[in-house]
C-alpha cells in the first residue's frame, strides 16, 4: 500500500514516543504455533499472565498507551476471538491484582503493533516501595475457547487460567488467585507499553497526545483550526475532524485502530468509512480471510 511521504514523519514520532515507553510482556517476536491444550483435554486457553517477562515500576502514577500482538487467524468456523490486555501486580506465586485492563478488541492475524490500549482504565498507581508489574491478556468467549495469540511451549512461564479455574481480569482491584495451570511453561507472543505519568492531551479534545503526535496530528489543537463554524471544533486536528476524507473521525480511527491520514489503512481500494458502514475490517484487506479481498468480495456479491 502506497504512502504519502510524510507517514515517515509519523514513524519518527513512533520511535521517539515508544523510546520513552516500558514494555512489559515477551513481544511480538516469538516464532511459534497457535496455542496448545493446556493438559491433553483442555482447550480453555482463556486468561493468561506472563510471569517471565515482568518488570518492576518504582512507585508512582502510569499509564498504559498501546500493546502489541501476534495472533493466528480465527477459527475456520468464523468464531471471533475477542480478547482485551490487562496489568497486574505480582502478589506471590499465582497471586496477582489487577491495575489497569484495555479495551475488548477481535484479535487480527499476523503480528499487529501500536494497537490502542483503550478503555477508561488505563492508568494505575505503583505503592510505594514498588511492585513487580505483569502483562496478561483474557478471552472473553467464555467456556471451551483459546486465545489466538500465538505461544511457545518451550520457554518462559505462565499462569493459566481455563473456564473452570477462573477469576474475572475485567476489573481494578480484582484478585486473580485461579489458576488451572500456574507457573505452565508457556510464552505468548504479546507486550503491553506503559509510560510514567498521567495521560496527557495538552488541547483536551480526548485524543492522547502520544496518538496525536504519531499521525501528524496538533496536540495543541482542538479542532478549532479550520472548524467549519464557531465552536464546532470539527477542524482537522480535533476529535471530530477527518483529514483524510474517509467519513471517520479522528476519535473513531482512534477507536478502530485506522489511520487518520489514510482514508483506506488497509489498501484494499474500500475506504475505511465504508468498511465499519459494512462491518468489514478496515485493517484487513481480506477481512474472512477467504483469499479474496474485500474489494474483490464486493465485485463477485460475494460475503
């Protein structure tokens, strides 16, 4: 997919913020296979926490700002994988709390970087004296589901839990003590990026300034700029403007996950307004992954 010289820029704008960014978790980085029964009989890969790859933050405020993955594709069935990120402190073996969780997302194939962390819960204090700090990521299908990041059984550890031995990642403060499989040799191919300090959006029109600053956007510009009347804040660097004339704006490219200067991320010739209008992937150009595209689909009438 083709793209305007000035995406360079905005890469810079990337390292440099990720440059300041902790990483907590094993990353993207790891070549292996769609996750394994747990025991010989049990599929129910549905909450885990790497206990390998923690960190520990001295105290203070942080924030949570974006996470990265390697997923497998979904099931042949077309059964989505919905999964959000979330952070814990480490309490003891296979004893965490949760501080902050993200926002539920349907994993796409491949490795996907710089996802949103989202949600409102995003930003937790470290006691004092400091805590060792986890990454964990929960399926929230239910019973009889795995998670489609992709794992080793070869390195590193993880506490496990399936649908029966199970505490609920979906909330500050919760215990997680449940585990089918705690301390089970495993590594997941996922990392979350926090930075010290509070969210910060200097012109306070919702868009992080971290976001902002990566898509070329003014951080120190509300939509004013540009507005089409008084006070309608509609301007390009505001939540409601769209300065690539893709029918979305800039707070629900934030929300997809699409980039606000490219009216179609994925390059499949169907702008990204009109994907979410028709509930296909904007960030996938062959959003079955039947090995037709999208634009392709919609010239055989095909789903």
């Amino acid at each position: 997919m083709f793209k305007p010289p000035f995406l360079t820029t905005c890469f810079s704008f990337i390292l440099l913020a990720r440059a300041s960014a902790i990483t907590i978790g094993f990353g993207t980085g790891l070549v292996g296979v769609q996750d394994t029964p747990s025991d010989g009989n049990s599929n129910q890969m549905r909450q885990n926490i790497n206990i390998t790859d923690t960190v520990f933050l001295d105290a203070g405020t942080y924030h949570a700002t974006t996470w990265d993955y390697n997923a497998a594709p979904d099931a042949t069935n077309g059964a989505a994988q919905p999964v959000f990120p979330f952070l814990v402190i480490v309490n003891g073996p296979a004893n965490h709390t949760v501080v902050a969780f993200g926002e539920t997302i349907d994993t796409d194939p491949g490795l996907q970087t710089l996802v949103p962390f989202g949600g409102p819960n995003d930003t937790f204090t470290i006691p004092a004296g400091g805590a060792t700090v986890a990454a964990g990521v929960q399926n929230t299908n239910g019973a009889s589901v795995q998670n489609s990041i992709l794992t080793d059984t070869s390195f590193g550890s993880t506490d496990h839990a399936n649908s029966g031995n199970f505490d609920e990642a979906g909330g500050v403060g919760n215990t997680l003590d449940n585990f089918g499989h705690g301390n089970l040799t495993r590594t997941y191919a996922f990392s979350i990026e926090v930075e010290a300090g509070e969210v910060t959006d200097a012109d306070g029109d919702g868009l992080p300034a971290l976001w902002e600053n990566a898509n070329n956007l003014d951080d120190n510009d509300d939509g004013t700029t540009g507005e089409s009347a008084d006070g309608a804040q509609d301007g390009p660097n505001g939540a409601l403007g769209d300065p690539d004339g893709d029918s979305l704006s800039n707070e629900e490219e934030l929300a997809n996950n699409t980039d606000p200067q490219e009216a179609d991320s994925d390059g499949d010739s169907i702008n990204d307004g009109t994907e979410i209008a028709n509930g296909t992937n904007p960030r996938n150009a062959d959003s079955d992954d039947d090995g037709l595209t999208d634009a392709e689909e919609v010239t055989a009438g095909t789903d």
